[in-house]
C-alpha cells in the first residue's frame, strides 16, 4: 500500500507583509524555513526506509524550499510542477 503525505508551506513573506499570494512568488521567512526542517524531520520519523520515496512540489520558491528541506532527509531531488501550483488571483498577487 502507498501513503500519501500532504504538506503546504510554512510562513512565507507574503503572510508577513500582507500581501496577497497565490502565484505570487515569495520566500520563506526564517520561520517558515525552520518550520519546514521540523516538517521534514517529522515525516522522517515517521517513514522508515526511503525506498519508493518521491517528492513533488509546486515550482513556487516556498513550496520548492520546503519539498528539498523534505527531499534532504530522503536523499531525493524534488519534482517541481507548475500544476501544483495554489489558485493564481490575477492582478491582486503581490499587493495588499
């Protein structure tokens, strides 16, 4: 049987400035990068073995940075998909 594991993003810039995200493509704050470490050692801890493991994230730089902090642990390279990418908001991305 395969499991499933479903993880959104941390904190990133957008929350704290504000901001409207969606494709809006901010960072991670140094929150949200310390959350997703706990996130990856966490599903470490939680799945043994690494075989068949795979990673898949949208290409945004904060779900990225979050699936490689996960894809480290693993010892995988994340596959990055636009697709995966949250509900885009057209004009409003980046503003207040």
């Amino acid at each position: 049987m395969r499991s499933i594991h479903v993880v959104t993003h941390p904190e990133a810039l957008h929350h704290t400035d504000g901001l409207v995200g969606g494709w809006h493509d901010s960072r991670l704050t140094p929150a949200g990068l310390r959350d997703a470490t706990a996130i990856a050692r966490a599903l470490r801890a939680e799945i043994p073995g690494t075989a068949g493991v795979e990673v898949i994230s949208s290409d945004l730089q904060r779900t990225r940075r979050t699936a490689e902090e996960i894809g480290g642990l693993f010892g995988v390279e994340p596959v990055l998909d636009p697709r995966l990418r949250e509900k885009s908001y057209g004009e409003a991305e980046g503003r207040p």
